[in-house]
C-alpha cells in the first residue's frame, strides 16, 4: 500500500497554487509546509485530507524529490526492504530508524533506486504493527 507520493517541482509557489485550486474540490488541503533545508530539499508543501498523501518539493539533487513512499506493516519489513533494495542495487539515503521530525512513532528508511527516485518504507505505529 502506498503511504504517499511526492514529485519534485521546479516553482513551488506556482505549484502550491495549482495544486491547493486542483485539488480542493477533492477535499485536498495543505496540511503543512517545511522551512528551506529541513528535509534536504529547499521546501516542502504537504497536501491531505487528514493526513499527508501527496508532497511536492523543490529538491536541491535533480530527480530526488521524485518521491514513493511504501506503508509497511512493521518496523522490520522497514529494514527488511532496506536490506533488500541496497542488494538489488539502491543506494542509500537513510538507514531504518525512527524519524522524529515527521511524527513521534515514524519509523522509515529511504533508498535512491536506479532512476534515482528517493523510495522509502515506513511504519508508522509505535509497536510496530498497524492497527
């Protein structure tokens, strides 16, 4: 299952603006957006319903702001994917670990794959389980 997906965008204002009008009658809103510097990319603009599923940032590495993230079920099918996508040939972009800075119980790892799109696996519950 998804968790959500982020795109890199050359003009984020030009694009807040086009995605807050496209997708409010979705009921899309921003939820929130990051200072310069503080995910790596110069800024981050999440959109939701209830909670972020759809990013856009300017990313100051061409391409990483392309961005998939997979819901996974526990914390160790999180460095399980880790594990695995740097033995099929991703790089790494951050090791399994709690990410405190995007929620509490937050628990992610990011590969760049062979495009060079920032994929990441995250579980969000504290026990490790989704409820």
């Amino acid at each position: 299952m998804l968790d959500h997906i982020g795109v890199d965008v050359s003009d984020v204002a030009r694009s807040r603006a086009f995605y807050e009008a496209a997708l409010a009658p979705l009921g899309y809103r921003v939820l929130d957006a990051s200072d310069p510097g503080a995910t790596g990319a110069d800024t981050v603009v999440l959109f939701g319903i209830d909670t972020p599923d759809f990013v856009i940032a300017r990313d100051q590495a061409p391409g990483r702001g392309n961005h998939i993230a997979f819901r996974a079920e526990t914390r160790a099918a999180v460095d399980a994917f880790h594990a695995a996508a740097l033995a099929a040939g991703g790089t790494d972009n951050g090791a399994p670990g709690l990410r405190p800075h995007y929620g509490p119980t937050y628990y992610a790892a990011f590969v760049i794959d062979p495009d060079g799109f920032n994929i990441e696996a995250v579980c969000h519950d504290a026990d490790g389980l989704l409820t």
